[in-house]
C-alpha cells in the first residue's frame, strides 16, 4: 500500500456491498485516502441473485470487479482480505492479510442468513446470501431433476420434485414464482419422462401474508399471482425441523423433500471486537443518528450489520440496499466535516418504495402513496433494476437474456458445471460443502 507518507488521514472500508460502494465513491478527489477491504474482488448486485441460483442469469452478470470500478480514482486502493478483529483503542484491524491502521474505520459487512439457532436446519437447508450460495442452489435443483428422472415410481421421484421455500419475503416470492415457471414452461421440455403435476413447489412462512413488510394490496396481489402459478402457500404455518429428507411443521404436517431452500432471516456479520452490548437484535452493531458506534468518534457502521437507533427509529432501519447506499453517502460526508471541523448531520432515510417480481409479466410495487401490480410494476422493476446494475456490459446481458427468455419461454443455461454434494457435519462444523470438479 503507498498510503503511508500521506499527509491524509486514512478511511477504511470494510465491505464492498452497496453502502461501502457509496462511501468509497462519495469520497473522490477529497483530502482522504480510501481503503476497502473485502473477502471477494467483486461487488455483487444482490437483488437478482436469483435468477442466478434459478439458471436465468449468469453470476458473472450480477458481478463487477471492485478494481475496475475505482480504477479512475486516484485515492482508492483495494485489498482482499478478511477482517478477525477490530482494536478500537489502538486503531486498527487484525486481518488475514495483516494488521492495517486507521484514521477512519466504516463497517459495511452486510448480513448472513439467520437460522434462529436451529443447527439441523442450518446444516441441511440451502442458504442464498453469496454467489457460491445461488450456484449450489442451481446445481442441487438440477441434480434432483436428474435424479428424479431415475426413479422407478412416482413416491420415489416425490422427494426430488418438492421444492419448499422458507420465507415469504421478497426473496422467497421470486424464489417460488421462478421455480413455478420452470414447472410450468421448461420441465417437460428439459425432462420429458417427467410431468409437472409431479414437481411442487410451496413457499412457508410464520407470519399469515406473504411479502409482510410490503402494503396490503401487494401482499394480496403477490398471493393471488403465487396461486394462479400453482405454488402452494403454507402461511401462518412455523417450521419445526428438517434432517435433509423431511421438513416438519408446527401441528403435525410435513413434507418428504430433498430441497429446502432458506429466506427466513438474516443476521448482521459484526466483526470481532465490538462489545457485546453494542450488539442488538438481529446481530447488529447499535450505532448514533450519524451512524457512529457508541464510545467511538472514528468508527461507523452502515446497511444491514447497523441498526441507528433513535426516537425516530427505535428498532433501527430496514435490511434494504436503499439505506445501505444512503447511509454511505451521510456518512463519507460527515467524516469530511469531521476532518474540517464543520457539525456533522444526522442520518435520514428516504424511503424509495418496495419491489418485489413474481414472474413473467407479475410484480408488485410500493412506491409512496402509488402501489402498483401486474404488467406496469413489472416493466418498471425490470427498468429499475437493470439501471442499478454496475456496468454497461452487464446492463447488456441481462437485458438480452431477459428479451431472450420471454420471447422463448426457455431462457437460462441450465448446465451442472460441478457436482453439489451437501454433507452432514459434525458438532464443531454445522454445515459442509463439497465441490466435485
């Protein structure tokens, strides 16, 4: 790093999610340096991760090199590395590529999936946070179609053709609409020898609606399109266990199924060294009205791992990229009015509305008093999502293979490059992933 006879105080950054984007960016051509760290060499756009974990898109067009977006900003260097811990007193962080001093610290590590302490259901069902996460879905779906095709009768085949969704949140609901239309337009084209009265999908959720953060009137239109696509919904209904072969739940009910695919939670990923009682509900770091970390005048924390708890927001805000991204631009402009001795401002979210596709042609959309469904809030979820993505060649390909799949009804390139086996773990390790090549 050719940081260290600068004259500038030094912001580091750890996370290159949506809010760590923003600061980094906020902080060009400014009397600071900028150093963010980061597991992977890629920002990730999270919204459409589904449709890779759905065959429709491939991880590389959701995915754009964190080096090449800065490559233009002269005060922005990036390193790969994974943070253990943070010496708030010392000022710096232990990582695994050594230990790096700060002026400014931004935590922006973003959220893991939440299994509520359940380790079974942590050790068997599918997690969907990370690219590797969306493509281990994508092959576990495949090989069970595969095998499926293998078996003798239709109970045999049953377990590989049930695919139950946990969480009925945005995630969830396209989750459930996109494995629909693979029922519905590609399985019998794909695998003959099958009928897609066989394939079942059902999406489960505790709370009695789905899309529960959303109005009524899309909570309402997301159910009717789910249905009418022939998912089956098991709302207001608790999941007790699973062991890889059977999901259990509340009452009695359960499920022969070899693919249980969890949206139910998450938890904020807090790096060593925060104090326990900075941490609150949800695995979050509790931060002030400018997003600082209580007992700290130089370390920050934005988007989900945060929660800014206030008068105004007791519970702290939303998991949305929206206030990741706002919180990144308030805070890189406070830590400039720190630096100039000016008052620093408070953070306030505005709220842009919710979104959420259910499947060709059906979305639904909050947007301030305006609430949408159908066609229209599909074209514009499209148009809004395809704008936010980094990249004009990633723009294009999305868009071709958007226009490609609805003119065809067949789009995706639904190929196992690896073969996914999920293993059972013992006490120490919850959850195994191997990867065959």
């Amino acid at each position: 790093m050719d940081f260290e006879n600068s004259k500038f105080p030094l912001v580091v950054i750890v996370g290159g999610g949506f809010g760590g984007i923003e600061v980094a960016k906020k902080l060009k051509n400014k009397p600071v340096n900028v150093l963010m760290l980061d597991k992977n060499n890629y920002h990730g756009f999270w919204p459409l991760l589904y449709q890779v974990a759905m065959g429709s898109l491939e991880c590389e067009s959701i995915a754009f090199s964190i080096r090449k977006k800065f490559d233009d900003q002269k005060n922005f260097r990036f390193r790969i590395a994974e943070v253990k811990s943070i010496n708030k007193e010392a000022n710096y962080v232990e990582t695994s590529i050594g230990d790096i001093n700060y002026d400014y610290l931004v935590i922006a590590t973003g959220s893991t999936t939440n299994f509520f302490g359940n380790k079974d259901i942590e050790r068997f069902a599918m997690p969907m946070k990370t690219i590797p996460e969306a493509l281990n879905i994508r092959y576990l779906i495949l090989q069970n179609l595969e095998a499926a095709v293998l078996q003798p009768s239709k109970e045999a085949r049953e377990p590989y053709l049930n695919f139950v969704l946990v969480g009925a949140g945005p995630t969830g609901v396209e989750l459930a609409g996109s494995l629909a239309e693979i029922r519905n337009h590609i399985l019998t084209k794909d695998y003959p020898e099958l009928r897609k009265e066989e394939m079942k999908v059902y999406l489960v959720d505790f709370l009695p609606k789905v899309l529960g953060p959303m109005s009524e009137e899309a909570s309402k239109a997301a159910e009717k399109a789910l249905r009418g696509m022939g998912v089956e919904l098991l709302l207001g209904t608790k999941v007790e266990s699973y062991d890889g072969e059977v999901i259990n739940f509340e009452g009695g009910k359960s499920i022969k199924t070899k693919s249980v695919i969890w949206s139910a939670g998450v938890m904020g990923q807090v790096p060593g060294g925060i104090e326990k009682e900075n941490v609150v509900r949800g695995n979050r770091i509790k931060t002030n009205a400018i997003c600082q970390i209580e007992g700290s005048t130089n370390i920050f924390a934005i988007g989900d791992v945060a929660a800014s708890i206030t008068e105004a927001t007791p519970n702290g805000h939303p998991g949305v990229a929206q206030v990741a991204m706002q919180q990144g631009v308030k805070v890189a402009e406070n830590i400039l009015n720190i630096i100039e001795n000016k008052p620093t401002e408070p953070f306030k979210y505005f709220d842009k509305g919710s979104m959420a596709t259910i499947g060709r042609n059906k979305a639904v959309a909050d947007i301030g008093k305006i609430r949408m469904s159908g066609f229209f809030a599909w074209m514009t979820w499209m148009f809004i999502h395809l704008i936010s993505l980094m990249g004009g060649r990633n723009r294009w390909v999305v868009f071709i293979n958007w226009v490609a799949s609805y003119v065809s009804y067949n789009g995706g390139n639904r190929l196992i490059i690896r073969k996914f086996i999920k293993e059972k773990a013992d006490a120490q390790n919850n959850a195994v992933t191997k990867a065959d090549q």
